[in-house]
C-alpha cells in the first residue's frame, strides 16, 4: 500500500557511510509557536544542492554537532525545492539547541528515510487532512505537493486544530489555503481567546461536524496520538476502511535505518517500514504497543 | 580437503605465525573475568581452564564504545571527518559454534538495506577459528536452536580436542586458504578423525538444558497480551543491562555526540531495551512498565527476529542465566508461555 | 527455620495481612537461589532457606504496590528501615520475616578453594563453622570463613534489628572485617597516580549494564542523574573517566543509606571491586556522623535532613 521506494535510499550518503552527515546551513527561521519553529536550510554542497531528491512523508536524521541527532520530518514539499524545510518543538536537549541557532548556523543532514505518501494510490482520489499542532508539518509537504499538481486529485478538505490560537502552526499555509478556492479549509482551536472569532472544537469532533464523504476518499491524519486515536473511530463512524486512513507514527529513533532497534514495533522498524502507514497496517501490528 | 592436527604444546606456535598477519585474539582472564584479548605472545594455558567468556565475541565487531567520527569547527564552519579504522586483520581463536553462529545472526541486521560501515569491514577482515566445547556449562542449551556445541559452519577453521592434539577441519574458503599457509601442522588419520567424531557426540550430549523452539513464534504471539503472565515474569527483573550487553547476539546501540570546545566526536555505544527510559518520548513511553520491556525482549529474540530474518535471534550460550543478579531464567520463561493457540 | 517461614508467610497471605509475600525459592542453577515474588498462598510453599539466598530483597519495595510479607537478613533489614527513613516504604505495609543470618557463601571464593566452576561441583554444604565441598566424588573440607562473602565477614548486624517475626535464635556477628580492610588499605597505600591508575584499569571494563545500581536498594531514583541530558553530567557511553564519575557520585548520592549488603560487587559481571569505593564510604559515614544506616529506626536519614543545631564539629 504505502510506497517503499528503496532508490532513493542509499544515493545520497556522503562519503559512502550511512551513518555521516552532510552538511547544511540554515538560511532562514520562522519562529511558528512559542515553542515550535520551522528552519529553511540548503545543502553546503552546491552539485547535492541540485541533485537532492526526496518523497513527501520522509524524514531526516538532523545534527546539533557535539549536542547529538534528532529526526524530524522533510516539511518542504518535493515539488519547490530551492530550499528545504523542517519544524522542531522544544522538548529536550537537541531540540532546545536547535532552538538555540541562528540563520547562518550549520547542522548536519541524513536522509532521506523512511516510506512516503503513495501518491498513485491518492491520485484521483477526495483528499481530506486532518491535522493537529505540529502535526500538520508532513502533512504540508504533501498538501503543497498536491496542490503543484492540483489535477491529480480530486476535493481537498483540510481539517486543522490547535490547542489554542497561539499554538496554530503554519498560519502563512493556513491562510494561502483558505484563499485557494479548490480547497475547504477548516481551522478550530480546543480553546479560544480574546482575538479569536473564528471555530472552537477538538479537531475529532470538528470532522463529525464537517462529515466528509468516504466515497473515493483518502484521508491522511497527522497529529498527537491523542487526537489520531479520537479521530480513527470518527472516520470509521463516517464510512472509512481502515485502508481509507493513511498516518505517520512517530517512535523514539536514533539511526534512521533500522540498525539500532529503537523504534520496533513487534517485527516492523517505523524509519524502515514507515513512518508512513494505513490504519489497516498498524491493526495488524503484532504489537499492541501503539 | 583432509584435515589437519596440531599438537597441544604447539599452539603457541601456531598463534605466533599467525600472528604475521593477524592481530590475534585468545581467551584471556583479568580479575576473573574472561574475554576474547589481544593474545600476548605467549601465553596458552587458557587451554587449561577456557569454557567461554564472558564478553561476547561481538564486542570485537559492536565494540561496548566506538567513535564513528570526528567533527571540528573552523571559521569555515564544520568539517566531518571519519574516524581511521585499524584496518589490521583480525584473528579470533577459540570462538564456540554458539558465539560464532551469533555473529551470522547480527550480519543480518547489519547488512539488511543500508550496509553497516562499521561492523561489516570488521567482520569480512576477521577470521575465525572455532574450538569445540568439551565442558559445555549447565547453562547451555545451544542444541535445542539447531546449533551443535562441537561443529560450526559458520567459522572458518574448526578445532575439536582430541586428547594431546587439536583436530583441524577447515571449513570455509578462507579457512582453506588459511591452512595452505600455515606450517607446522600434520595430517590427521583415519583414527583422528574418528575418535573427533566421539568427542563430539560426548559434547553434543552433555548439552542437559533444553528448550522447545517449535512454533514459538506462533506461542509467542499468541501470549502476547496476556499482561498477568507478563508481569509475573517480569517481576523480579532488575532492568539493568547485563543479559542484553553478554548476549552474543543482541545488538541495541545508542548513538551519543561530544564535543570540547570546537572539536568533537559521534560515538555509538551499547543500548538495553531492558532500561526504562530507551524508548521515551517527550510525551509518552510506550514501555514505561517493566513487564512490557521484559515481554519485548522475549518477543523480540524469538518472535520479531525470526519473522524477519528466519533465526531465531539466540544460539543457547546461555550466559543471561549465568549472569543475571537474580537469577532470571528464559528458559523457564519459554516453557511457561500460556499457550492459547487456536487450532 | 524454613518451615516456620513457609508456615508464617503462608499464613499471612491466607489470612489477608499481606498482599504479597517476597522471599527466595530455589534457582535454575545449582546453589542459586532466585527471588520469589507471590500472591498465591501455594507459592509460599517453594520459600526457602540456605546459605546462597543473597539478594538484597528490600530493592523490590520501591516498585511493589500493596502490603508485603518480605523475607529480610541482617543487611536486608537495614535497607528497609533505611527505606522507611526516606518514606520510600511505609512500615505499616511491610511484615518483615526475619531471618538472623550467618553468611551467604560466595561461589566464587568457593570455586577459587577448590578450582572448579560451580556447576562442575557436586555439593556444598554448611555445618557450623564449616563448609564441606564435594567435588568429583571427593569430600574437601574447609573453614566457612573462607568461603563466605567479604561483607558478611565483616557484618555486625547479621540479626534483623526491625522485624515483625524473627525466624530463629539471634546470631552473633562474625565482625572480621580484615579481607575488606586490606583492599581498602592497599588503596590507601597507593599514591594518587597509582590509585589513579587501578581504577582506570578496573573501570575499563564495565559496560554501564547498571546493574550495580539496580540491584541495590538505596538507589530508588526514577531517573538516574546519569539518564538525565540537560545537563549532561556523563555521556552513556562507557569510557573509564565517564564510568568513574558515575561510581564516584552514586556513591555519594547513597551515601548514608547504603548498609554494605555487597550486592553491587556481586552483581557485577566483570569483577569490578565496587566494595572498595561502597565500604569505604561507609566507613567514613561512620567515622564523620556516627552513623549506620537502618540501625536506628528512629532516625532521621543523615544527608537529607537539617538541625539548626549542628551537631558535628567540622561544620561552621
């Protein structure tokens, strides 16, 4: 179901080890929350500048040198690539010194890994998104990716939450998308504030209110498991298969690919079999762990 | 190809040629505890006393502690530089079938999809020459995986202990190739040869502990919710790191940076699935209970392993039962499984 | 005393005092015992007593939920009123069956004595003041002083001082601390870069399993100060200087509630002489505040409380 295209992986390894890092800088930071931000950067190396490719829903392995290495997902979509782009929340030691560098910075890159969205199998297809705070950062590759080749596809919903107004990330997408009249943009927060005039809900119930049709229809959700474990029995209230219900599951990773075992779930590696997978895959995870 | 002998008094000897072009490694005791050392020179009368060690043979290929590479800031910024691998050959004497069939079994992981580049030139720069067991410990129970304690397939010259002298079965290419060069050593007779097929039944029978592997991935799965069993199991389980580290076959790592000033370096070390905190995230742990990663361990070893890669990821070498401080036993663990298989 | 023990421990489950009873069955490996940790009343029945029961049980009152009936020897006793100093435990929860000890044989001094790993041994059995190992058919005698564990040798509190049922006649310490003394004392002998120089060779070989710290009762921490990353006081990795500074601020952070129970030294399994840095920290507790962890349980716990009035004179 999902793609598990292997071309991709092993082309961009720098000095033929899989473990080593390229080199990028950091051209611009856009400060999205108070404790997420997104960083451009761009390969050091001009000819890996030109020659990168990668696949919406992967993700990269990101270096503080000397502080340690994070995952997070590519958020750029494939389709604009003069830079590259990926959000980071504030949780920890390497990602509280991510929010420490400045434009200028370097960092180190590994990737691409993991699956990605199957495209083919979207194609044609009502698209609806349901996201949630930074959730929504792979599920913007891919939306951009569709909305550069907007034909492709058929309805797009996009269903967005936050927890509060200030915690909506993207909201340069999120109004590029409310004005873009072949989608139907819905934006809540669980709750409001003084400035906030528009929808209050949690996003679960937000999608019974908007009731998409399952009929031709994928949706794709992307979120805290909190919200993706209200949201399945919604899709499946309105008519969803659990193959109809695409999600990227996130684990504690440390190399990526596959080698250093953290990330198992029962006998599936999620940054070798995922991070991409159908509500129907996770069912049958041996483990009952997620 | 026949095979060779070599006398007892004369491996020292032996060790001293090979030590030409191999940095060899032999049993070797330091307060107490065994290991696979860099052979001294002289020294043999591990022959006396060796059984196994402690420390795995993996840790000469997954070493406890490796620097993967260094990084320095100048102001052109970073400059990434790997690490210089020894490059000199190595030779392990001695390994046991069940150390040296544990080595076939993390090849899988580490050649599956992205080849390791460290582990894997380690492993095809090594040769191995393998030793029977004559004392198997009452620990063993390498027979019930399909692994004899007397023959390996997977080293390159096999040794079996016949009284005075040493029999010598090669048994790969480079173990041919190996014997070609080596001098000193006389051709085993008809009698040799039989009396190593004695020795070896002898050792394949003194193997008393037992498991039943049969289908127990599908027992496995299907106690896999059984949370009472589990924490049962899991109970006395001390969460340290000692089963999973002197497992010859596990092979869990953390990769941590550090830096001095503007130089640093990335350096990969052993990890336990048996501590709390391996698979935390900011937000939620999905093994935060003690029998859930006492389960994962299990499961993993022969459930997750074998559904992927065929082999059950154990050779019975049995030193997690030796070892463990409170005497945690999986083999008591397998035999207790609550089967609810359905027909 | 074993049979008192299965009698008691069964009765207290039965009769509802207990939710669970904590004590040794025999192990998977000869002269191996193995904690047993029971609600079923018929599990009481596997309890035993012998002189390899040598776990430190009281480590699994941290993480047991509910009333326990827990098998305690002389040391055992101590972590447990230690525990309660620290309002780990609660003391109306725990029923400590006590059993006055008198040494726990130490395989591997066992196995030096008559060079033979343990499962090539036939028997080892206790009599009094002597320990009789049968070994290829042969009977070698020799005097238990030998072949008990260090730390029992030197132990001056073998009978459980807290206990709701003592399990036989009090018995008297051994008190004979001299193997412990002359590894500390060669220590002590040596100059800095010598001392320096043992503990890299010894810390070279451990592997960071953390066993040394699991197993031992006085270090209940959720997280370890060495899991912690912001800051980063040691790398995870095992390198001698970063093992070091684990070992050398675990023993301070136990300092005053370890009881030398010697289950860190046994448990380790490359041989590193961690009794070395634990007793002597034991002894200087001694020797600074008076003070012997779990020996009074009405004390307050040494390095967590404050006085207005100090009562040492090398505070200012």
């Amino acid at each position: 179901m999902t793609t598990t295209d292997i071309s991709h992986r092993s082309k961009f390894l720098a000095q033929g080890n899989v473990y080593l890092p390229h080199i990028v800088v950091i051209e611009r930071i856009i400060e999205e929350t108070p404790g997420v931000r997104t960083l451009h950067f761009n390969f050091k190396d001009k000819k890996l500048r030109e020659e990168f490719t990668f696949q919406s829903g992967q993700f990269a392995e990101y270096s503080v040198f000397g502080i340690g290495e994070a995952p997070f997902c590519i958020s750029s979509s494939p389709t604009r690539r003069d830079h590259l782009e990926f959000a980071v929340q504030r949780v920890g030691r390497v990602t509280n010194a991510m929010h420490r560098l400045g434009v200028g910075a370097e960092i180190g890159f590994r990737g691409p890994y993991g699956n990605s969205f199957p495209l083919d199998f979207l194609q044609g297809k009502n698209l609806i998104f349901v996201g949630g705070g930074i959730g929504l950062a792979p599920l913007r590759s891919l939306i951009w990716n569709v909305i550069d080749n907007r034909d492709k596809y058929k309805n797009i919903d996009i269903i967005y939450g936050a927890r509060s107004p200030t915690d909506l990330c993207f909201k340069y997408d999120l109004e590029a998308w409310g004005k873009n009249k072949t989608i139907n943009m819905v934006i809540t927060v669980d709750r409001g504030d003084e400035t906030w005039a528009g929808k209050v809900g949690l996003v679960p119930k937000v999608l019974e209110e908007v009731a998409p049709s399952a009929r031709n229809a994928v949706a794709i959700v992307c979120g805290p498991p909190i919200m993706i474990r209200f949201t399945f029995p919604v899709l499946t209230k309105l008519g969803f298969t659990p193959e109809q219900m695409l999600t990227t599951l996130e684990k504690r990773m440390k190399c990526g690919i596959g080698k250093c075992g953290r990330c198992n779930i029962g006998n599936i590696f999620v940054c070798r079999d995922g991070p991409v997978f159908t509500h129907a895959q996770i069912k049958s995870f041996v483990s009952s762990e997620y | 190809m026949t095979s060779n002998k070599i006398n007892k008094k004369d491996i020292e000897k032996l060790l001293s040629q090979w030590s030409q072009e191999f940095t060899v490694f032999a049993p070797s005791i330091e307060s107490g505890i065994a290991t696979m050392a860099k052979w001294d020179g002289k020294d043999t009368s591990f022959l006396d006393w060796y059984r196994n060690t402690v420390i795995p043979p993996k840790a000469n290929f997954l070493p406890p502690m490796e620097e993967m590479f260094s990084f320095q800031k100048d102001k052109e910024g970073y400059h990434i530089e790997l690490s210089p691998s020894n490059g000199h050959k190595q030779l392990i004497f001695g390994i046991r079938p069940c150390d040296a069939k544990a080595l076939a079994i993390l090849d899988m992981t580490f050649k599956d999809l992205y080849q390791d580049p460290y582990y894997l030139p380690k492993r095809s720069s090594t040769v191995l020459i393998g030793l029977g067991c004559a004392k198997p410990y009452d620990s063993c129970f390498c027979t019930s995986l399909g692994i004899s304690p007397a023959e390996s397939t997977d080293v390159d010259l096999m040794l079996t202990d016949i009284g005075d002298q040493f029999l010598i079965e090669p048994i790969s290419a480079a173990g041919k190739e190996l014997i070609a060069k080596t001098s000193g050593l006389k051709e085993a007779t008809k009698d040799d040869e039989a009396r190593a097929k004695e020795v070896k039944e002898t050792s394949y029978n003194k193997v008393t502990r037992k498991i039943n592997a049969e289908g127990i991935i599908d027992k496995l799965l299907a106690s896999f919710d059984d949370q009472d069993y589990w924490e049962k199991i899991a109970a006395k389980c001390m969460s340290c790191g000692i089963c999973t580290f002197l497992c010859p076959t596990c092979y869990c790592f953390d990769i941590n940076d550090e830096l001095v000033k503007q130089q640093g370096a990335r350096l990969r070390n052993w990890d336990s699935c048996a501590f709390p905190l391996y698979t935390k995230m900011p937000m939620e742990n999905p093994r935060q209970e003690k029998w859930r990663r006492v389960r994962q361990k299990v499961c993993h070893k022969f459930g997750f392993y074998p559904m992927t890669f065929n082999v059950i990821a154990c050779t019975g070498c049995g030193r997690c039962i030796r070892l463990c401080p409170v005497n945690w036993d999986i083999t008591q663990t397998l035999a207790g499984l609550p089967i609810k298989v359905q027909e | 005393m074993e049979q008192k023990l299965r009698h008691e421990a069964k009765a207290l489950l039965e009769q509802g005092k207990v939710d669970w009873i904590i004590g040794f069955e025999p192990g998977s490996l000869k002269f191996t015992t193995t904690p047993l940790i029971t609600k079923d009343k018929n599990g009481a029945d596997r309890l035993v007593i012998n002189p390899f029961i040598v776990n430190n049980l009281a480590n699994f009152l941290t993480e047991i939920k509910g009333r326990v009936g827990i098998v305690a020897k002389g040391c055992d006793s101590r972590s447990i009123v230690s525990l309660i100093q620290d309002n780990k435990v609660v003391r109306e929860d725990v029923v400590i069956l006590g059993i006055p000890c008198p040494g726990i044989i130490d395989l591997g001094k066992v196995e030096r004595l008559v060079g033979k790993d343990r499962d090539e041994l036939d028997d080892i059995t206790r009599e009094g003041d002597k320990v009789t190992i049968k070994v290829d058919g042969e009977k070698r005698e020799f005097p238990i002083t030998q072949a008990l564990f260090d730390n029992c040798l030197a132990c001056e509190f073998p009978t459980p001082q807290e206990y709701d049922i003592l399990l036989g006649e009090p018995t008297s310490p051994i008190a004979n601390k001299l193997a412990t003394q002359e590894k500390i004392e060669n220590l002590k002998q040596m100059t800095p870069e010598q001392r320096w120089g043992f503990w890299e060779k010894e810390l070279s070989r451990c592997i960071r399993c953390y066993a040394c710290r699991n197993v031992c009762p006085a270090c209940f921490c959720q997280r370890c100060f060495v899991e912690e990353t912001e800051p980063q006081w040691a790398l995870p990795v095992p390198r001698w200087q970063d093992n070091l500074i684990f070992q050398i601020v675990r023993n301070i952070h136990v300092a005053g509630r370890c009881t030398d129970c010697g289950e860190c030294e046994r448990a380790c399994p490359v041989n590193i002489p961690l009794r070395s840095l634990t007793r002597e920290m034991y002894d200087i507790v001694d020797e600074l505040f008076h003070f012997k962890a779990g020996t009074d349980k009405d004390a307050l716990p040494l390095m967590t409380h404050y006085e207005q009035e100090e009562a040492e004179d090398f505070f200012r």
